[in-house]
C-alpha cells in the first residue's frame, strides 16, 4: 500500500510522546501493554496468560505459513489514534526497511498486523485499531478472540488471509 496517510504532525507528535514513554523508568517493567491514545495519554493494557499464550501461537503459524516474512510481538506503530502496540505483526524484508524510513515508531504499517482481544478489550476497541492499521498501510488486519477464533480482514472480512492462505481459522492453544 505504500506511505501512509496520517496527517504528518499528529503522527510526529504521537512518536515525539512514545519517546518520552520510552525514557519514563517507572514505565520500565511494567506487566502491561503500554500505547497512548489519541491524546497523548498512557494507557495500560493487562494480559494474561492466554493472552501471551495466543500471540506465541499466531507468530508460531506464521513461521510455518509465511516464513518469508518476520512476526516480531508487541510492535509500536505510530498512528493518528496514538502508539498501538500490535500484538503481532508480518511484515516483509521490503516492508521492513520502508517502515524504517518512518520513524521509530513507524508511521507505515506492517503488511499485517494482528490483535489479539483481551478481556479488557471492547469489539469498538478492535474495529478502531483494525482501521487505524488499515489506514496506515496494512493490507490485512486479523482480529483473534480469547476463544482461539481468527477472523480476517482487508477492506471487508476475509473468508482466507491473502498472505498466509493456509493460516487455521482456529488457534488450539
């Protein structure tokens, strides 16, 4: 999909904050996901166990099922609604480096980003990230409940991922 659309100074203002998030010892350590909202404002995601459980399962088919690809965990992006960490991504050799380009954290999106709902999680939450990465250049945005289920998207739902046909609609964790 190329560069992203965000409004530059936004996005630069949400990568000026991740910096300072980043410098802040008492964020260190933290058992949370950490991201900011639109605002600029901290906000702490606790997970469970499950929760990490799944994430390891998705990057562990991805491996299988799109291996030319890397599917780091927890990876900032840059976005108009703040710095989302995505619970796992997919992104190409080419992407990667175009990612780079951006900024830390990047402003583009990988070609895939996954969530991975927590019970914290509203489904507003989900379609509010699913379009935040979609507008920052996924191609495909996989939304995984606690119950294991994957559902696809790229501008609509996806009966398969493009990128990783194969990928179970199931995780069994």
């Amino acid at each position: 999909m190329g560069e992203s659309v965000e409004s530059a100074p936004d996005v630069e203002r949400h990568q000026m904050r991740w910096k300072e998030v980043l410098r802040d010892p008492a964020l260190r350590d933290l058992p949370y996901k950490v991201e900011t909202n639109e605002r600029g404002q901290i906000v702490l995601s606790p997970h469970s166990a499950r929760h990490a459980d799944l994430q390891e399962a998705v990057q562990n088919l991805l491996r299988r099922h799109a291996p030319e690809g890397r599917q780091p965990p927890a990876y900032p992006m840059a976005t108009p609604g703040g710095v989302k960490q995505v619970d796992v991504i997919w992104a190409s050799a080419d992407r990667m480096a175009e990612m780079r380009k951006t900024g830390d954290p990047p402003t583009l999106a990988p070609e895939l980003c996954v969530e991975v709902r927590s019970e914290a999680n509203t489904e507003a939450e989900m379609q509010e990230k699913r379009q935040l990465y979609r507008e920052a250049g996924a191609d495909e945005v996989w939304l995984v409940s606690d119950d294991g289920s994957v559902r696809f998207f790229a501008d609509e739902r996806l009966d398969r991922s493009t990128i990783a046909p194969a990928f179970p609609e199931r995780l069994e964790v």
